[in-house]
C-alpha cells in the first residue's frame, strides 16, 4: 500500500461493520448498495487483503478484517478528537494575557496559582500566557501602562485608577536561623528589635514601624533574597508563613516571639478601572475568586 486508505473509505467500512452488512449501512451512510461495495472494493485493493465475507451465511469479518477494524477505530477516534480540538481553536478567544504576581506565591496553596493557571489554559488554550513577578509598587505601575492585565499581591499604595479587590490574607511570621544569637537563648522584644533585620525595598517607614521595628540593616528585592540573608545567621526577617513551613520542619528557620511579632498581609487582584468587562481578565478574576460575582468595579 503506497498511501494511507481515504478517510470516506475507512467511514464507509467502519459503517458497514457496525450495521453487519452493505444493505443495512445504505441508510446510515445515504448510499446505494452498488455505491457501498464500489468502496469496499477500493479499500480492499489498497489494503491488498479481504476485508469481509459476504454470502447466504450473512455478513462476517475475516481475521485481517477485525484487526483492521480496531485499527480504523482507533484512528477515527483520534481524528475526532483531533476535529474537536481544531473547532475549539476556530471558535476560542485569542490573544495574549499578562499577569503579574508578587515573589513567593508558588508555595501558597491558598492561593495555589498553578491550578488557576491550568483552568485558565484549559479555557482559553489559544491565549498566549505571560506571567511576571514584580513587587507590588512596580506590579501596580505596570498595570497602569497596561503592561498587564491582573495582579496578584499585597498593594500597601493605592492607585486612584486601579480597581484592588480582596481575595485573602496571608500569614508572616519573625524568623531567624539556628545560628544567629537570638537563637540560643530566650529573647525579649526590645532585644529583638534591636537586632539587625532585613526588610523589603518597598516597604516604607509606616510599613516598618507597623512590624514593630524602626530600623533596618539590610534590604532586598524578593523574599528569596531576604530567605538568603536570614540563613546567614547574621540577620532576622518577616516571610510568609507559607514559604518557611519547609524551613522550620527542616530545622533551618526559627520563629522569633510569634506571640508579638506577626502580621497578616491582605492579598488582593487588581487591574486598570475601565477593563473589568474584558473576558479574560473576567475569566480570571472568576478563577481565582468564584465566590465574588464580576459584575462591578468595586
């Protein structure tokens, strides 16, 4: 055989076989039976073997002919599959869709942006997905060039032309490592706050003094940076509870007086006032918070 059987041919054969013989199949493929066993033949010949046998006994399947007919099933199995995904593409919204979160958000499973990023492409699996992280001052100001489309984050700042609605808080705690000093013995709070700590380049002084310290000794752009600089055992820091739990079970982070020193970090996504109607940041907003109808900007 130099080529693949045409698919009318292997339609007609799988039709004749699911009505037991030529005559029965006239009805469901609107043929005529000369019609039919004129395509019979023609697959037969490229094939090079016998399909069927045809006679008083009625209707039956050689050997080659059940094989060859799991085979066909499986293939137009496949191609219908195949037609249904083209038709999704055909049909399906375009385009790209930027989104932007803050550092550390792939350990919280509050959150669990994984998933919503796989219901979003499982929607829209012709959307071309970027996603970028940024801390919240920048996220914000991206939003506003409308360089993104959504964001995900805890946004201190508030922008007169940003819509931000609440989705959850997520919980910090003080941390340490077992070799820093604080450590060893059993701390007070003033103690405490007079250790050198890191802190976020984006926090300002009210953000601090909120956390309980006036000072710092350090800052840094991401968590992971601030995660590095607490595992030195020269500085103490805030992270997410969430992004130190393997730390503390591995015994490599140490909570500092989590009866004082804690805060609950509102997260929220916001966009630009003016696109809320826009059907994949909709799409979105109902992935990541189903339980808030879209149907305002407040």
């Amino acid at each position: 055989m130099q080529t693949l059987p045409n698919l009318k041919l292997l339609q007609v054969f799988a039709s004749v076989v699911e009505n037991q013989g030529y005559s029965r199949a006239q009805q469901a493929l609107n043929m005529t039976t000369p019609a039919i066993s004129a395509y019979m033949s023609e697959l037969e010949t490229q094939l090079g073997f016998i399909l069927c046998q045809r006679g008083r006994g009625g209707f039956t399947l050689t050997t080659k002919g059940e094989q060859f007919h799991r085979y066909s099933q499986e293939m137009l199995a496949t191609l219908a599959g195949w037609q249904e995904q083209v038709e999704t593409l055909k049909s399906a919204q375009g385009g790209t869709f930027s989104l932007g979160v803050v550092d550390a958000t792939v350990t919280d499973s509050t959150l669990d942006l994984p998933a919503a990023i796989a219901r979003f492409n499982q929607r829209f699996p012709a959307v071309f997905f970027n996603l970028s992280v940024r801390d919240p001052n920048e996220l914000q100001q991206q939003l506003l060039e409308d360089r993104l489309d959504l964001a995900i984050g805890h946004f201190p700042l508030r922008a007169s032309n940003l819509v931000t609605i609440p989705l959850y808080e997520e919980q910090h705690w003080l941390y340490c490592s077992p070799q820093h000093p604080l450590a060893q013995g059993d701390p007070d709070m003033r103690t405490v706050q007079q250790t050198g700590m890191v802190t976020r380049r984006y926090w300002n002084q009210q953000e601090l003094n909120k956390r309980g310290f006036r000072q710092t000794n350090a800052s840094v752009e991401s968590i992971e940076a601030q995660l590095t600089l607490i595992l030195s055992g020269r500085y103490i820091g805030y992270l997410p509870e969430h992004y130190a739990q393997s730390g503390e079970q591995q015994g490599t982070l140490c909570r500092l007086l989590p009866q004082h020193f804690h805060f609950r970090a509102p997260f929220s996504f916001a966009f630009r006032r003016g696109r809320a109607r826009e059907t994949l940041i909709r799409a979105m907003r109902e992935i990541l918070n189903p339980a808030r109808k879209n149907s305002s900007e407040s």
